[in-house]
C-alpha cells in the first residue's frame, strides 16, 4: 500500500526538466581549489569573532564578486558575547584565589557577570537568621559573606533569589561559602559563545566559595579586591545572496552551510577541511553554475538563497539569528537544504563510494522527500541513506546543524552529511583527505535539486 501511494504521489507533485538534471556540473576542481584556500593556515580555523571568521567571510565575499554574483550579496552582523572561564580572581597583592578551583560564579546561564573591578572592599560576614535583611543599607558599598557548613542547604538558594534586594541596598556581591572542593574541572571549555540578544547582563557577582580556604585568605587579608574581565562582545557575520526567479512570487529555497569552525589553540590550527570548508566549497561552486543560468531558459523560477553561517559551531547561532531577526519573510521559504560535511568517508562506506546520508526530508512534509529521491534517480544517482533519518536518533544529528532552526518555524529541511570520522573537530580534519570527487557529485546533486525546487510548480505543501 505505501509503496503504491508513492508512486501515485509523485505523479502528480513533481515536475522535472531533464535539462536541469545536469550530471557532474560542479567541477571538482573548483570545490578542491576552494577546501584548500578556506583550510588553509591563513584562515586561523575560521572562528566566529574573530580575525580567521573575517578572512574566511571576505573569501567568500570576493569570490561571489569575481563571478559577479554580489549584485544581491548581503551582511548580517550577528553579535556575540564571548564567556571565557577562569578569567576571575579575589586578590590582594600577590595573595590570589581563582576561579574553577578556589570559587566559581552562580550566575544563571542567561545572565553573565559584565567586566567588573572591585578594589580595596571590606567583607562583612553575616549570620543566617530571620532578620537578616534588618539594617542591611549599613553595609553600602561592601561585600556580603555567608557561610554555611552543608552545601546541601535550601537557605543557600533563598539567599541568591534575594540578589535584586542585595542591589537595592547597594552591596557590591554576595559571597556563600560552603564545604565545596576544587572546581577546576567544573567547566570543559575554556570559553561558550552566546547570542547577545539571548542574553541578560549584570554587575552583581554571586560567588559560591571554598570555606577552609576564602577564611585563610581573609585572615591574610583584611581587604580584597575582585576582578571580573571574562567578557568579550564581538560580532559574526553571515552571509547571503539571492538569485531572484523569472517568475517569482516571493517563494525562496534557502540552500546553505556554515563557513566557521573551531579556531585554534596551543594544539593548532583546527582546519575543519571537512567541518564545513567542503560544505562552504560546494556552495561556492553552486553560486556560479547558478549565476551561469542568468537569462537562459534554465534560470530558476523562484528565488533561491544561498546563504554561508556563522557560529554553527557555538551551537547553531547564525542560523538561529537569522530565523529571529529574518530579512525576508521566512515563511515565504519553500524549503532549506543544508550541507555539512561531505567530503569524507565514514566507517560504514569504502572510498570510492558515492554515497550521503540524508535527513529530515519527511519530517515535516513527505513531498520534498519524493523530489530528493526523483532528483537523484534522474541525475547522480547517488547512494541516499536514511539510517540518520529519525527525529530522535541517538546521535541527534538533524539537531545538530543548522536546517534544524528552519525545522523549528515549520520549514520543510533537508540535512546532506557524509559521517563522522576519527577526525572530527580535531586538527587533523586537513584538505588532503578531502575525495573532491565525491564532493562535487554531492554539490551536482544538491545543485539539481536546488533548481527543481526553485520551479514554481514544485513549492512544497505543508
């Protein structure tokens, strides 16, 4: 019966022009050239924020304009705050207690402690009682300490709910010192990056402290000062362009790929070949077959959007900025293709094999599932494997690119993804294992498929 209704539903929603079922159109060499240039050591891992992420965004931007397709280029500034760990330190000349292994902060996730410096300021150490708050606005302008001998205990958290009244009465930070030990494997990164706009900021340090050794330092010191300098803004950068349709009625197909990675450290340079210098390639390549199209008979109908992330990396941030802050209607989208990572093997394929996995094409509409698969069977014909196609596989891999916030406003996505390798998010994820062959019959597929979804006779229903 299933197989039955399939074959009756492509009949009458698809519609393919043989002439755009192009076999091989995006040359290998040209994604090759491209993964070497954007892993190259020039662009520093690409990061967002930084000068690697600028020089990886000005490649792309000049190669659209060298193959004049910058007409409609554009810009998003997507801005960051970058929250590195162990940046804060209690001290008093050369008498220091750190953070992640003598304290840490207990602000919440959303709300970030701002540069702060606090000089020369007295601690008054308080007990616990019904009334407390009695005479509180006496201590303007100094530190409140409690101490409690069970880190366990429910006070503890009724103390940091009353942070605003502490505020109002002009105390500089609360201190609670507890039995707690070393926290210096309390955090695995040294730095997250957040939004700026997911996040609240504040002046007002809660400190969760080690007793035995915040009582040792008071009585080496009878004053300290406190400084905070963990926070940096900085600003992403996404990148779109827009081929508009001959016969457009507004509808878009978005097809995209993050261009960041991860950076680099006193390992090295993380070169991210695969993570996503393949994906970016690809979609560099595909830009200029489509700009080709320009005033012949095969130019796309609709709009298609070619748009390069920022910040995949530090979870999904440029996409998730960008289906927040649109700048186009983003339910006038026919459906986004991603690509991330298609120019290795996994284990469970040998090279030479021309194989993808694909996911999520049926998760909110099952037509753009039967497109992929018509596409595929009249072009490339590649290997299309489904076993990453469940919404709650354990990998979680359709949550982790970024087709995934497009999921979340209801856009049909599909997600292209070769596997994970021995290489993943490390240094060695270099350009000489990248098979740009298997790359470019990838990129040649997703390139039909992108143009079959941009006729007008292909929007998907949802």
């Amino acid at each position: 019966m299933i197989i039955k209704k399939v074959c009756f539903t492509l009949f009458f929603t698809i519609v393919l022009s043989s002439s755009f079922l192009a076999q091989n159109v995006i040359d290998s060499a040209c994604i090759h050239t491209k993964i070497y240039s954007l892993a190259s050591t020039e662009m520093q891992g690409r990061e967002a924020g930084t000068l690697g992420g600028d020089i990886a965004k000005n490649y792309i931007l000049d190669f659209l304009k060298s193959v004049k397709a910058d007409k409609n280029t554009y810009l998003q500034k997507v801005p960051l705050v970058q929250i590195y760990n162990g940046k804060c330190y209690f001290f008093n000349k050369k008498d220091t207690l750190k953070e992640n292994i003598d304290f840490y902060i207990a602000q919440k996730k959303t709300a970030k402690l701002l540069p702060l410096e606090l000089k020369n300021n007295k601690i008054i150490l308080l007990e616990f009682s019904s009334n407390w708050k009695n005479n509180l606005n006496k201590f303007k302008g100094k530190w409140i300490q409690f101490s409690f001998s069970d880190k366990r205990d429910k006070r503890i958290e009724e103390l940091i709910q009353q942070k605003e009244y502490f505020i109002q009465n002009g105390i500089l930070g609360l201190i609670i010192s507890i039995p707690i030990e070393t926290q210096s494997t309390f955090f695995s990164e040294s730095k997250k990056t957040y939004l700026s706009q997911d996040l609240s900021y504040e002046n007002f340090p809660v400190i969760l402290i080690n007793n035995n050794r915040f009582e040792q330092f008071l009585k080496r010191n009878k004053k300290i000062s406190f400084t905070h300098k963990n926070t940096q803004f900085v600003n992403g950068f996404n990148i779109y362009t827009i081929f508009p349709g001959i016969k457009s009625t507004g509808n878009k197909t978005v097809l995209s790929a993050h261009y960041d990675h991860l950076g680099s450290n006193q390992r090295g340079v993380y070169y991210g070949a695969d993570d996503n210098a393949s994906g970016t390639a690809a979609l560099m390549c595909i830009a200029h077959q489509i700009k080709k199209l320009e005033n012949t008979a095969q130019q796309n109908e609709e709009d298609i959007v070619i748009a390069w992330w920022t910040a995949e990396e530090k979870g999904l941030l440029g996409s998730s900025y960008f289906t927040q802050n649109p700048p186009f209607d983003i339910q006038k989208i026919n459906a986004v293709i991603n690509v991330d990572m298609i120019g290795r093997y996994d284990t469970n394929y040998n090279p030479p094999n021309n194989y993808i996995y694909v996911i999520g094409s049926n998760f909110i509409s099952n037509q753009l599932h039967l497109i992929n698969e018509e596409v595929n069977n009249n072009g490339e014909k590649l290997i299309l494997d489904y076993i990453y196609n469940l919404y709650d596989h354990p990998e979680d891999l359709f949550q982790r690119s970024d087709q995934y916030n497009f999921h979340l406003q209801g856009i049909p996505s599909i997600f292209f993804f070769s596997g994970f390798h021995s290489d993943y998010h490390t240094i060695y994820d270099t350009p000489d294992k990248i098979d740009a062959k298997k790359a470019s019959k990838i990129a040649s597929h997703i390139y039909n498929l992108t143009l079959n979804l941009s006729k007008t006779k292909n929007q998907i229903v949802r």
